[in-house]
C-alpha cells in the first residue's frame, strides 16, 4: 500500500526544477546532520519522505537516556520498515547496557541478525526466568554455531547454560574440533573448561598443537578425533612453512593412522602456499596432494604452475583435470585453446576457440580476435512501460531510499533498498535498478541484478555512463582510450563520486589522497586537499593523468592497468619473473587473485563501454598492448545470427 501523501510528494519531486530538488536534499542533509548533532534546523515538512531517519536520527543520538515508552512507539509507528530496524538495533544495545533486560525481550525481533545480540537476548530470557526447554536448545544451538570467538554477550549464555546441565562434554567437544578447523587454539582452551581433568588436559594439549604442531602429537590416542586435530594443526602450519610441514606429516600420520583425507588436508595447505609464490618445490607439492582434496583453488593454481613455467603439456593435463564445470568456464576453454595451439592441436585449438567466442567477456573477445570475428553481445534493451516504471519509482521505500542517497546516507538508502527489493518480483526489481540510476545511484546495477537468468544482458544498466564529456576531454589530452577510463571508473567506484576505500582511496577512479597530491603537483593544479578527490571532475582529471603516467611507465596498457591496481613493487616483480611472457598468460600467473581478475575485468569493460559509446570496438588484443588503427570489431549476437 502506497501512502497518499507520499506519493503526492514524489509527484512534485519529479516534476521540481533541479535548484527546487537540490534545495529539498540540501534541507534533508541539514536536518539529519542537525539532529545527529542536537543542534537547531528546520523542521522537515510530516510529508517528507525520509522525515522518519531524522526523528530516528534524534533519538538515537540519546539512546542512554531515551524513555523506553518513546522508543517503542516509534518501533510501533514504523513496525515493519526499514528505520524501525535500524533504531530497533541502536535500543536493543542501549538496553543491553542498561540490563534492562524485560525492555530488551519487549523491543525484541526474531529479524534480528547480530550475534551479540542474539546472544543479549538469550541471556534476556534466562534473567527474567524464561529459560525452559526451547532456552536451553537454543543456547546449545549458539555453543555449536562457529568454531570462531563469540561475542562477549554470549559469555553469561554458556555460562548459565552450564550451571543448568546443558552444556555436557560431547557438547564442549563438539565446539573443541570446531575450533580446531577453524585454527582457533583460545576458542578450544574456553570451550575445554569444565571438562574432566584427564580430558581437559588432553584438550590442551590439542589447542597447543594447532597453536605450534610438538612431538608430544605422536603419542596422542589413535583416535578420529586426534586424527582431525592433528591434521588441521599441520594444514595451520604448512601455510607458514609448507616444507616444515610436509617433514612433519609422516611420523604423525603413521603414528595416529591417517587416511587420505587428513593427508590431503595437510598437503592441500602446503601444495598451495608454495604454489601461490612459485617456489621451486610447487610442482612437486602438488603431485602429492590426492585427487580427493583438490578444489577448483588448486586445479587453478596447478595450471598456473605449469603456464609460469612456459610447460604447456603440463599446463593441459591440469586443465584436463578440472571437473566438467570448472573446465568449462570460458577462463579455462580459453587457456585449453591455447594449450592445444601450443602443442600442435591446431584443430582442437579452432573447436575451443569458437566455444569461448561466444562468451561475452575478456576471454571471450580474445577468441573472437584470434578468430578475426564480431564480439559476441546480445544486449537486452529495458521494456517496461513508462507506467510500470512510475509504479516502481512511486513505491515508499524506494522513494526515502532515494532522498537517503542524494542526501548521502548510502547506509540508510541500502537498508531501505533492499526492504523494498524483498517486496518486488524479478520486474519490479529490474525497473528500480534503472530509477535508482536516474537518481545517480549506479552501483545498483551491480548489486540489484544477476539474480535471475538473462539479467547480466542489461549492459545499458550494469554499465552507465556518467560525466561522458569529462571522460573523452581527459582521455584526449592524455592520449588514452575513453572506453578505458570509463571502464576504470565503473570498476573501481561504479560512477559513485562519494566511494572511499578501507585504503583511504577515494572518489570515481580511487585516488589515495597522497596521489593525488603528487599528480596534482606534476600537473601544475590547484590542491585543496583530500576531500577534493570525492569532486567528479577533478578525480577524473587527476586519474587520467596518473593513468597515463603508469601507461608511460611500462609501455603496455596492461601492465599499466597492473600497477593502478597492485602498485609498482609487485608489478614490476612479475615483470622480472617473467619478462617475456605473452600478455594473456602473464595475466593469468600473477599471483594475486584481485589483480588477475582486474585486469580482465578492465580490459572487458572497455569493450562494453565501446558498443555504448560507438557501437564498435577497438579489438582487446590490441587495446591491451596499445596498439591503435585496427579495424575496429564489430558485435553480434551468436544466437541471433
């Protein structure tokens, strides 16, 4: 059910000059920011969208001394929305800090997802004299939950839960070998106490093996449970010192018994943190581990293996190794291809390369290069009505969701996003994608679709375009590849100008404030300081020329687009390593998984952003050694031709 009013204010909002909409997000930031702060500012109008957040905004910058009575109408006002969730979780902390604990079961939600407080709530239930039987198996549900450090709310929980008999010594045990999986020697110390004293020690004395693997192991009982402790403490320490590791492996597993299963645990960890820095034992690591315990990871990495030692022979027989599925994904089909070209399977290279040509992605438009063929692309173009799509835009979550953006909430927004996704079908989910963009909310795009067949064909929503005249102004005074940079920019920040890393990075195309500094000093332009970046126009400027700074630096596009994503060190390490290696197979061999993927990614995205821009596309074969005047490759749609 729509509210009247409020949809009433979208229809002046839509229809609102831009200074009159400008000047209501303005008032809205004002207002929360007022009262997160207890300070005077104009009063939103009831029919507000989002005047609910401020009224939330108000009472929880209180929290401590807010009357329950207030707190509970206004979780009753807003019962089932978004901001009463989000105030619901702010009361219940208060609450638990109050030990106010009938308060905390009355403003309690079973929606509530927070360990801690789902703890809080346990230890609610036992102090007010609720804790029956369903108690008891719920709290016996949280001991066993993680083999992870549980909050601290949850320490009264366990200990209640024992002083009643609920927490016996299979149950502690139970915990014990979780944490042992889980490398946690302090969780398997906790959970031991209380156990018997021969148990407790023997307990101990596992979480001192998984802490640093001793001798004492080997004479440890022959048991399946000496069996899995002992293998996940040598898995622990074979990923800090792989050979270590495998020097230890026999004497224990000879003398508790070990299976393939508990070998393979140990061996899997050592093969793989040899392999990921191609030290010279990685070959042979990986032909000890069984076949049992190889995952996609480590058939990956065994490919990886065999490619950075130009072995093609070895490389194909890993990939032939891989399940069906795996060996099947256009990554894999691309460098069997190449394997099979390599080693004189010409024809077998031609039958896989036209497979992968049909993907539409970075191994996908090098098939369609090697094969001198059009990209593979069958866009579906949005074709909802202007009816439906008002229905969407007019419903009240997303309606605050957007005023929350605009006003820089992105937090809030999202919570009120996603309580309007749980409502929509597949359409309506799709149709609030494009709404959002309209209000410069384009992450949307990568967070709302992809759920539902066919949804990753909605290039004109999963990839905007944004600040267009910036990008091809910068991208022709520093001689780069618009489609490059707006292709930078939707992976680094999907176009949102506010977007701020755990790194400090910041604004459309992730510039670290001390880059920033430098490139604006190269440049001969005004620095105002970090918060500069989060401007659109000058992060684009800055991160074109830094971009083609990298470019000049290595020569080559893709190395340069390397070093945006991992920095110098690294980069110019693998370059050492392996200076002369084909650009699609030295991709592949870096050893970081987010760079490899990067990369890709970049060099797949231009290729979209070209059939948006131009509707024909410079080939990624040469895009990424730099090299222009090609024929540009047009698309077509595999099923449609």
């Amino acid at each position: 059910m729509f509210e009247p009013r409020l949809s009433i204010v979208l229809a002046t909002l839509l229809l609102a000059p831009a200074a009159q909409a400008q000047d209501a997000d303005a008032a809205l930031r004002t207002a929360i920011e007022a009262a997160e702060r207890g300070l005077p500012a104009p009063a939103l109008a009831d029919s507000h969208p989002a005047r609910r957040w401020v009224e939330m905004a108000t009472l929880r910058r209180d929290i401590d001394a807010l009357p329950a009575a207030q707190a509970q109408a206004f979780l009753s006002r807003y019962r089932g929305e978004a901001v009463a969730e989000v105030f619901r979780d702010a009361w219940l902390r208060a609450l638990l800090k109050r030990e106010d604990w009938s308060g905390l079961r009355a403003a309690w939600s079973p929606s509530v997802s927070s360990v801690a407080l789902r703890c809080a709530e346990l230890d609610a239930r036992h102090r007010t004299g609720a804790a029956d039987a369903q108690w008891t198996r719920d709290a016996q549900d949280m001991w066993r939950s993680s083999g992870k450090s549980l909050p601290d709310a949850c320490d009264p929980v366990f200990v209640a839960l024992a002083a009643r008999g609920g927490l016996g010594d299979e149950l502690r045990w139970e915990r014990i070998e979780l944490a042992a999986a889980e490398w946690e020697p302090g969780v398997m110390r906790v959970a031991a106490r209380g156990l018997p004293p021969e148990q407790l020690a023997q307990a101990n004395d596992y979480a001192a093996f998984v802490q640093a693997p001793h001798a004492r192991a080997t004479g440890w009982p022959r048991t399946a449970r000496s069996r899995l402790v002992a293998s996940h403490g040598l898995a622990k320490f074979a990923k800090a010192d792989p050979l270590a590791a495998e020097a230890r492996l026999s004497a224990i597993a000879d003398a508790l018994g070990f299976g393939e299963e508990e070998r393979g645990r140990v061996l899997y960890q050592a093969a793989l943190w040899t392999v990921a820095s191609y030290l010279p034992d990685s070959a042979r690591l990986l032909a000890l581990v069984p076949d049992s315990a190889y995952d996609e990871r480590l058939h990956e990495w065994r490919v990886r293996e065999a490619l950075a030692r130009s072995d093609w022979r070895a490389a194909l027989a890993a990939l032939q190794k891989m399940g069906a599925e795996q060996r099947g994904n256009s990554r894999w089909q691309w460098f069997e291809a190449r394997m099979r070209e390599l080693t004189g399977d010409r024809a077998g290279a031609q039958a896989l390369y036209a497979q992968v040509a049909t993907s539409a992605d970075f191994h996908g438009f090098l098939a369609a290069d090697r094969l001198q063929q059009p990209y593979a692309l069958c866009p579906w173009m949005p074709d909802w009505t202007p009816t439906q799509k008002a229905a969407v835009a007019a419903d009240p979550a997303i309606v605050r969701a957007m005023a929350l953006q605009r006003a820089d909430r992105s937090g809030w927004a999202v919570r009120e996003w996603n309580d309007a996704l749980s409502r929509f079908d597949d359409a309506q989910r799709r149709i609030a994608v494009e709404v959002a963009q309209d209000h410069g909310w384009f992450d949307r795009g990568v967070f709302g679709l992809g759920k539902a067949p066919g949804e990753l064909r909605l290039y004109t929503l999963r990839f905007p375009i944004h600040h267009a005249d910036v990008i091809q102004r910068e991208a022709k005074k520093n001689g780069l590849d618009p489609a490059w940079i707006a292709a930078e920019i939707r992976a680094e920040s999907t176009f949102n100008p506010r977007a701020r890393s755990p790194a400090d990075a910041r604004g459309l195309m992730q510039v670290l404030p001390g880059t920033g500094a430098a490139v604006a000093r190269r440049l001969g332009l005004p620095w105002s300081g970090a918060e500069s970046l989060y401007d659109p126009e000058t992060n684009i400027v800055i991160g074109t020329a830094y971009l083609r700074e990298k470019e000049q630096m290595y020569g080559k596009p893709y190395v340069a687009i390397a070093a945006y994503n991992a920095g110098p060190t690294p980069t110019s390490r693998w370059l050492s390593q392996r200076p002369t290696m084909d650009p699609d197979l030295w991709i592949e061999t870096i050893s970081y998984k987010e760079t490899r993927e990067y990369i890709a990614r970049i060099l797949a995205f231009s290729v979209i952003y070209d059939w948006r821009m131009y509707g024909v596309a410079t080939p990624v074969s040469d895009r990424m050694l730099g090299i222009a005047g090609s024929p540009r490759r047009r698309f077509a749609c595999p099923a449609a031709s």
